[in-house]
C-alpha cells in the first residue's frame, strides 16, 4: 500500500510537527494561569526538559500527545499502517525516554506529572486535576510522582 500523501508531501506534515508550544500545551498553561499557578518553560537544565516546571513546587509536568507518546487511550493506541515498524519501534523509544526523564527528575527530588492531550477535552475534569497535582503533599519532604498519573 502506497503513502496517499507521497513521501515528499509526508516530510513536509511531519516537519510541521511542533514539539514545543502546541495546543495542548497552551491549553494546560492557560489553566495553571487560571488557578494562579506560576511556572517556566521547557528547562533544559532538568532531565527530560520537563514542558512547564513549578520551582516553588519542585513539580515538573509534562504535556504528552497520546499518539506520539503511546498512552493507552483510543488515539495513543492507534498504529499507523504506513510504516508500522518505524512507528512501533519510535513509540516504543518515545516511552523509555519518558521513563528516563522521569526517574531522574524524582531522583532529583522532583514531583512529576503528565498531562495526556486526551485529558484536555473535559476542562472542568483538567482543572480539578492540576489542582489536585498542584496541593498534593510530598512525604518526608520528598516529592513523590503523582498518584493519578497513568504514565
């Protein structure tokens, strides 16, 4: 089965693909905002380089696209025909990555949490959500890895 796009029109998609200051991403800032959160972006001198982190918190989130990061919703276990060993295997590398980045920040001393772009349908569900992951205690003065996080 041919590519209906073909390989040229295909690069150009995927190359519009952003990995920083997507919808979802927007999306969940602007609800930090509105529960008065205040946070920076994209720090790079954090493992993984988390994609809104609270200092004052020690809470690092991260904003995952279900597709691209293998979530186990409709769409994050969806394979894509064309390709499928490419996509299964960069899945599969996107996740251990993820893993990583998460170990070392809580190695760190950091809570962590993910946001699945699936989540964002349900505001009212978001909101409640991230105040939830923003008033959770950590034990023993070591932040803990957020309990609802399915990741």
């Amino acid at each position: 089965m041919t590519d209906v796009y073909g390989t040229e029109k295909r690069s150009a998609v995927m190359r519009r693909v952003r990995g920083r200051d997507t919808t979802p991403e927007l999306t969940v800032r602007k609800a930090l905002t509105k529960l008065g959160a205040r946070y920076r972006l994209h720090r790079k001198d954090l493992p993984g380089s988390p994609d809104i982190v609270l200092p004052g918190r020690r809470l690092a989130l991260f904003v995952h696209g279900c597709f691209w990061h293998g979530h186990d919703c409709a769409r994050g276990a969806r394979v894509p025909k064309q390709n499928r060993d490419y996509w299964v295997g960069k899945v599969g590398r996107n996740r251990a990555r993820d893993e990583r980045a998460r170990e070392a920040l809580a190695g760190l001393g950091w809570r962590v949490a993910t946001v699945w772009e699936c989540e964002l349908k349900d505001k009212a569900g978001l909101e409640g959500r991230l105040r939830h992951i923003l008033n959770a205690p950590s034990s023993h003065g070591r932040p803990k890895a957020d309990p609802g996080d399915p990741s």
